[in-house]
C-alpha cells in the first residue's frame, strides 16, 4: 500500500525540509518504510534514518536485511544510535552486534545502560540459532507468595510491555516454579497468591537447545512463550511465538534450499559471485557422478549401444520418471523430519511403504512409456519393438523403485548421524538414479541381445 | 518424548482388572498431546475406552491433537453426554473443524449439544472455506465500547469463558465497527478510570474473512502481529486469528510448497492410504513423462543420423540433463520460497530473472568446461574427439542458462496467473531441461557433421 503513498526512489523527496518529511515518513509504517530503503543508497537512508523518531527508527532497522543494517548502524550519529538502542528488545541489538566491527560493537555497547548490557552479554553466549541465543531477557519473575495485586502492580513498572503476557514464578534461589498468563491473572481475586493457581506443569528448554527444537516443542504443545533454564532450573530466558514463527519460516527455507543442493541466500542482496561458490559444490560433485554413466555407457556397453543407437533416445524418460518419484520421496521425509513427525525408528516402515507406492507409479509410468516406445518405433521388426519395450518397461520400474527407497533412506540415515537430512537430496537423488536407472537398461537390453542391424 | 520410556499404551490397557480409577490417574500424568501420539498405536474400540475416563477439559485439547481421519471416528463413537462436555471444553474452529468433517446427522447431534451463543459462532466460521482467514479465526474475542475504562475492561474480560483469547481488547463502536486495539499488558499500564478510547491504537492491520490464510500469515509475519483482526465490509468485527493458528498455516503452506515443487497434489503424508498418495503424484509424472518421451520422438525422427554416426553421444546426455535440472531446481526454489514468504515482490521480477540468469551461466560455463575436457578424456581414442567436447560444452550451457531462466520464470508467471508457483516445478523443471538440453546437443553435433565410424572400432 505504501508504494502509492511514497516512493523513495525518486528525487522530489529530498527537497524536503526535516519536519515536512519526517510528517510524510509518519504515514508509512516502519516495516513498509523498511522496504523502501531497500531501492535507496546509504546516503539517503541515512537521511531518513536522521529525522525519524528513535522509536519508529528501532522498529525500521529491526525489519531491514543485515548487510544494510551493519552499514547503516556504523554511519547514524552516535546520539541517534543510541536514542535508537535504547528502543530495541535485547535479542535484536545482540543480533546487530553479532555482524559489527570490534570498535563498533564498543561504541553500541557504551550507548547502553549496564542492566541491558549485561543482558545483551548473557544472550552472546550462545550460538545464535539456540535457544539461548534467540531468548529475549526481558521476563517478569515474581515469588509465589505474590498476590494479583502485587503482580499487576509490578508489571506497571515494566519497561517493555510486549513481554509480560505470561507470569513466570520462581523460588528465592530463582529456580522456576510455575507459570500464569496474565489473562489468567486477571481471573482471579486480587488478594489470590499466584502460587495457588499457577500452572506447574511446564515445558521449558536449555540455552544450548536447538531452535529448530524449541520451535517444534511450542507448536507441539501449542505455547505462546517457552521459558529458558539453565541446569539449576533457574530462569535466563523466554522465546516468544513471534520469534519461533521465524525459526519455523528459517528452518522450512533452509530444508528447501539445502534440498535444492544450495544455501538460503537473499538472491538481490548477495553478490553473484558468493552465491555462484554456494551453489557450485553440489552441482560439480554430481556432476562428475553423471561422468561415470559415461564412462560405463561407453566402456561397458559401447558394443549394446553401437548394435542399437535408438536404445538412448528413452534414457531422458528413464531418468526422469525415476528422479521425479524419488525427489518425491526425499520431499516427504525431509519435511517429515523437520516437522518432527517422522522418526528413524520407522526406516523399516518408511523403506517399505515408500517402495511399494514408487513400485505402483514405477509400473504406470513404465507400461506407459513401453508402450509409447513400440509405436515411435513400431517401423522395426516385432521382436525388436518387444525387447525395446521389455528394456524400457524394466527399468523404468527398477529405477522408480530404487530411487523411492534411496530418495527416503537418504534423510533418514543424514538425520540419524545428526546432519542435516536436507543437503543436497536433489542432486544426489537425481544421480544415483541416473547411475542405477541407465546402466539398469543398458544391462538389460545387453542380455535381450538388442540389435537394431 | 516422555511418553516413550512409559510401559506402552496397548500394554497397559491390556493389563486384567485395571478399573477406571487407575487408569484415570496414570492418564493424568501424560499430556494431552501425548496421548494423543499415544493413541495412535491402539485401535478405536480403546480409544473410546479411554475418552470416556478423560476430564472433558483434557479429552477436548487430546481430540484436538489427533489427526482428522481418527478424530471423526471418534467423535461418531463417543456417547451423547460426554460428548456434549467436549465440545463444550473446545474452542470454536477447532469444533467448526470437525463439524465440518461428520456426516449430516452426526452433525445435527453435535450441534443440538452447543448452546445457542457459540451454534450462532459456529455457523459464522463455517460460512467460510476453512483456508480462509473466516475459516480459521475464533469468534471469541473481547469488544468494548471506546469509553470503557480500565477497570470495566477488567471486569468484563473476568466473565470471559476462555482466557486464551483475551490477549487483546478490541474496541468497537455502536456499530460493531473496528476502532482501536489495546493489548491486556498495555491496558495494564494505565490507571483504572482511564478510557480505553484514549490510549488504544488506532493504527492496525485487518483483513476480511475471504482473506486467503497465507495472506493472513504473511501480514501478521511481516508486520510481526500477534492475532489478527477479520472484520466485513464495513469493518465490523467478525473475528480473530491468533499467532498459534498463524504457525500451523505457515508450517501447512511451507509443506504444500515443498511437497507441490516434487509434483504431488497436496501434501502427501505416510499415513495415508497409498491408492490416495498414487493419484497425486501421478498426474505429474505421467505428463512429464509425455515432455520426455517427445525426446525420444526428436531423437529419433530428426537426429537420428547425428546418431547412429556418433552414437558415443548419448553417453553424455544424463550430465547435461542432470547439470541444467539441478541448476533449474535451484533458481525454482529460491523463486517458490521467495513468493512464498513474500520477499521477493512484482516490481523486481525482471531483476530477480536477470540475475537467476547470470548465475545460471556462470555454473553453467563451469560445469561445461569441466564435463568437455572429462568427456575428450573418456573419448580420447575416438576420431571426433574435438567435435565431442565442443558439442558437450556448448549444449550444457545452452541448458543451464536455459533452465535457470525458465526455473526462475515459469514459478513467476504461475504467481501472476493466480496459480500456486509452486505447482508441480519440479518435474517440470526436468522436462523442459531434458527436451531443450537435448534438443542443443543433437542440433550442436548436426551442425558439427560427425564422421561416419569408422569400420566398427570396436
């Protein structure tokens, strides 16, 4: 909507005085203003950056891609930056930090008042995709014996009203107890303790836990906020929904691209180059996979394929059929995994019930093509057009179903030596099965004898 | 993951003389969800069993858990009163969901159990496809007039059924119009005989009940809203969809993707019947199967004398094809997740394209030079060596920047079709790569006049 209202690419804008244009900037939100810096050059974000209010300019900078953000945080005035920093939740200035400069990163921290700082530290600690390192600090934690009253009036004082939606209530030693929402709250007297109606069962996790994990405890479970512990059960952390929505958009990204044979990459923001050394590695190692075919078509068969040049116009089809129905197969136990709804401990099940469905398409797929083989070439002799459609039909069906078993084995036996089940399955799919699939048929047409001569 | 180390289920239910009691309270002990997986493994005459000694409060959240199929199952086993107490315990989609999955007169018995309050909230969601922002909202939410205060808020939200949905204050005129917004913690930061008129935020996104749920997910993700407000045409309010149901949209839609790019219909699942599964993944690759067997008509027809000079040729199709499809696969899957989360917008389509294509050439002139100097390896005792290498070269190019350009473009004008971009890419992605990348290679090696063989080398 915002494009109508103001577009930032043009010239007219900086004619601007401060007030007029920090009115019009008003009007688009931060998010949508976030977008449009994206066709400007650093001179004008800065400009804009300069008369936005530190609220708005958090909010702003919270939605831009990292390159600019790194660029932008190293150039706003010192008073500005920090009037911005003061404005932004913990995980996000940690976030900012991670990707400055040393001497940068000083001059950030210094802008912060020390509560924060240490907080920002305790979040560093840990790896970025954990837990730890995805928790926000900024949790409100009350003793049992606190009333209703008492709480509500402690979370007045609170800085941050997006994080007190829930109650966390810990011992004199900070160990968590108990949880209440404070909608909950509001259902009780105000003279009840929390401790009589907190809930006690609770899920939480570690700081070192996964992110992928925390993500799928909370829709698991369906919570709004997991709370961190650490060892002792002591309360360091909270991960809220919203930040577990981009965990769960992260990590669906991540299974797409590394499926693919690639890395998740901004494809306007990164240069060609670094998303060329991205993708390269999978595509030249399976590459020289496919070689081989050569290698064995030409060392191996060289007399089938001399006795019968046509045999090779329906390899395209062989290895398509097969490929297809594994990257199939690969789709749904990579996004099983990721979901946490398929486990190793169902390989048997997986192997078998995804063979049987590859072996039922294998045979659709290969009674089709057999038969459309003997009409393109129904000119030859019938016993050359049946051992051509017997050599297409075979191993069209061999392919289909050994792919379906690697293309679900694969993630399986990834995920269960703890890598990633995703990497590069595409790919790799794709050639075992060219591998199988063509030497399949250029064995069987050896052994029927095919000659076309 | 607790429940694995717990004797199993079956086991216990099997146990001889375990009385309700006892199994009511080792039940307790497991969580709703849980049991849920756990009654996967038991058969539907036990799952009664145990849903008639469940807490109507637990056995609601354990049916919501269970997967579709089991779940109406159920609900058709489960007697009258008991079934009135869970669906009474159960949030309004969540009833609508299964409602919408019963036979007719199962149906009518469900809903003569309601009362009229929530049959009247029910026959508001159901006017909806279930994946639209009306489908999926609650109609339990929190309306109050502008000059209500701090404290009769308070007071209001004290009498609402279920605390879950009153994270929010939504603020309405006579009308039921939509005018502001306060969260529960917000509200909480001001002084009880304050308005709620007065410190509402009156800035805030909405979207209307036919509202496709993947729109409705990209505008709470992108704008970072925690429960969405759907109100008509005239921003009446009509509901709200929370950040929980959000998650489970975009885990649905980013499955669909992933599972629409390998040529299935929807998304496919284990436990569905295989005869199910088959009928989806067919159609693709049986038309596919057609792009690829057009191949086998041009190799054929028009190249079959390039080939029976040069039948060494074919040796090297499955690289070029592979290189090109997974060059293809790569621009498709970025584009997809792209349009998918909203990142990539119209106006950089062209961009987006150019740039697929330039890094499509790069990999391309990389995995070519390396397959011509391996094939003249491999050919090395052939008399057209040369011509070998020129033709492998130069056609896996042709295929790669073909089919980074066709893999970035065809997802992109599905999108502005109106069709899902993910439709059925990767089989596709294939099919146009083999025909185009094979296509070249003959033509190339045409244009290149192989030599007849020379008498049978071999």
């Amino acid at each position: 909507m915002s494009d109508q209202e103001l577009n930032l690419s043009g010239e007219e804008w900086k004619g601007l005085d401060r007030d007029t244009l920090r009115t019009v900037l008003a009007s688009v939100h931060p998010v949508d203003l976030a977008e449009l810096l994206d066709d400007v050059d650093l001179e004008d974000r800065i400009r804009v950056f300069e008369v936005l209010d530190p609220q708005v300019a958090a909010q702003v900078l919270a939605a831009m891609p990292h390159d600019y953000k790194v660029e932008l945080v190293d150039k706003i005035g010192e008073e500005k930056l920090g009037g911005i920093i003061d404005r932004m939740p913990d995980n996000a200035i940690a976030d900012i930090i991670d990707h400055l400069p040393l001497h940068k990163e000083k001059r950030v921290l210094s802008n912060v008042e020390s509560e924060k700082a240490a907080d920002i530290q305790a979040l560093r600690k840990y790896p970025a995709n954990s837990a730890g390192g995805r928790m926000t600090r900024n949790f409100v934690t009350v003793p049992e014996q606190a009333t209703a009253r008492q709480i509500i009036q402690q979370i007045q004082g609170a800085v941050d009203p997006h994080t007190v939606d829930f109650i966390y209530v810990t011992d004199e030693a900070g160990h968590l107890k108990g949880i209440s929402s404070l909608a909950r709250l509001m259902l009780h007297k105000p003279d009840e303790k929390v401790g009589d109606f907190m809930r006690k069962e609770i899920s939480f996790v570690g700081p070192t836990t996964d992110q992928e994990e925390v993500a799928r405890l909370a829709q698991k479970y369906r919570i709004r906020a997991v709370p961190v512990v650490d060892a002792d059960m002591k309360m360091i952390g909270v991960v809220s929904l919203q930040d577990i929505v981009e965990v769960i958009q992260q990590e669906a990204s991540e299974d797409m691209h590394k499926m693919a044979g690639s890395v998740v990459a901004d494809s306007l923001h990164t240069p060609t180059f670094q998303r060329y050394k991205m993708r390269l590695p999978w595509i030249l190692l399976t590459l020289g996979g496919e070689l081989s075919i050569a290698v064995i078509i030409s060392k191996v068969f060289g007399n089938t394929l001399e006795k019968a040049a046509i045999l090779s116009a329906f390899m395209p089809a062989i290895t398509a059929a097969g490929g297809n129905v594994g990257l199939q197969c690969t789709t749904l136990i990579v996004r099983g995994l990721g979901m946490g709804t398929i486990k190793f401990s169902q390989l048997m099940r997986v192997i078998l019930t995804e063979l049987r469905l590859g072996m039922m398409l294998g045979v659709t797929c290969g009674i089709a093509a057999a038969g459309a083989a003997a009409l393109i070439e129904h000119h030859h002799p019938p016993k050359v057009v049946l051992k051509l459609g017997i050599a297409v039909f075979l191993a069209m069906v061999s392919a289909t179903g050994a792919t379906s078993v690697v293309g679900s084995v694969e993630p399986l036996v990834l995920h269960r030596f703890k890598f990633d089940p995703a990497t590069a399955c595409g790919p790799f799919v794709t050639m075992f099965n060219d591998i199988f699939g063509t030497t399949v048929y250029f064995l069987i047409a050896t052994l029927l004898d095919f000659t076309t001569k | 993951m607790m429940s694995e180390e717990n004797p199993t289920l079956a086991e216990l239910l099997e146990k001889e003389g375990l009385d309700r009691e006892t199994l009511r309270t080792v039940l307790a002990s497991v969580h709703p969800v849980d049991l849920a997986e756990l009654l996967d493994d038991v058969d539907l005459d036990d799952r009664v069993r145990i849903f008639e000694v469940l807490e109507p409060e637990v056995a609601a959240q354990v049916l919501a858990a269970m997967p579709h199929d089991y779940k109406v199952e159920l609900v058709e086993k489960i007697g009258e009163e008991k079934l009135s107490g869970i669906i009474d315990k159960m949030p309004d989609n969540a009833v609508a969901d299964i409602l919408d999955h019963l036979p007719h007169h199962k149906e009518k018995q469900v809903l003569d159990q309601v009362d009229t309050n929530k049959a009247v909230d029910l026959k508001v969601l159901r006017q909806y496809p279930p994946n639209t922002a009306g489908g999926r909202m609650t109609r339990n939410f929190v309306a109050v007039p502008a000059d209500t205060t701090a404290r009769q808020v308070i007071q209001q939200i004290q009498g609402a059924v279920d605390p879950h949905t009153v994270d929010f204050i939504y603020v309405t005129d006579e009308q039921e119009r939509l005018q502001g917004i306060s969260s529960l913690a917000r509200l909480m930061l001001h002084k009880p005989d304050e308005k709620i008129g007065s410190f509402m935020r009156k800035e805030f996104s909405v979207v209307g009940p036919t509202t496709d749920q993947e729109e409705v997910a990209r505008l709470a993700q992108k704008y970072r809203i925690r429960a969405v407000p759907v109100v008509d045409e005239e921003r009446k309010m009509l509901g709200v969809v929370t950040l929980q149901d959000i998650v489970e949209v975009i885990q649905h839609e980013a499955s669909e993707d992933m599972h629409k790019m390998a040529g299935s219909f929807q998304v496919d699942s284990m436990d569905t019947p295989v005869w199910r599964r088959y009928s989806r993944r067919l159609p693709w690759l049986l038309l596919t199967l057609g792009g690829e067997l057009v191949i086998a008509v041009v190799i054929s027809k028009v190249f079959r004398t390039t080939l029976e000079k040069a039948v060494v040729l074919s040796a090297f199709m499955p690289a070029i094809a592979a290189a090109g499809g997974n060059v293809g696969l790569q621009s498709t899957t970025l584009i997809v997740r792209g349009l998918g989360m909203g990142t990539i917008r119209a106006a950089q389509f062209m961009k987006v394209v150019l740039t697929e294509l330039r890094l499509g050439t790069f990999l391309g002139v990389t995995c070519g030079l390396a397959s011509a100097v391996i094939a003249m390896l491999i050919e090395r005792n052939h008399q057209d060596v040369f011509k070998i290498g020129v033709a492998v070269f130069l056609a896996m190019i042709s295929a790669t920047v073909a089919t980074s350009f066709g893999g970035a473009l065809g997802p992109m004008i599905l999108h502005r079709l109106k069709l899902d971009p993910a439709t059925a890419c990767g089989p596709f992605v294939t099919m146009f790569n083999d025909l185009f990348g094979t296509s070249v290679y003959f033509f190339i090696a045409s244009l290149l006049n192989f030599s007849l063989p020379v008498a049978q080398a071999v």
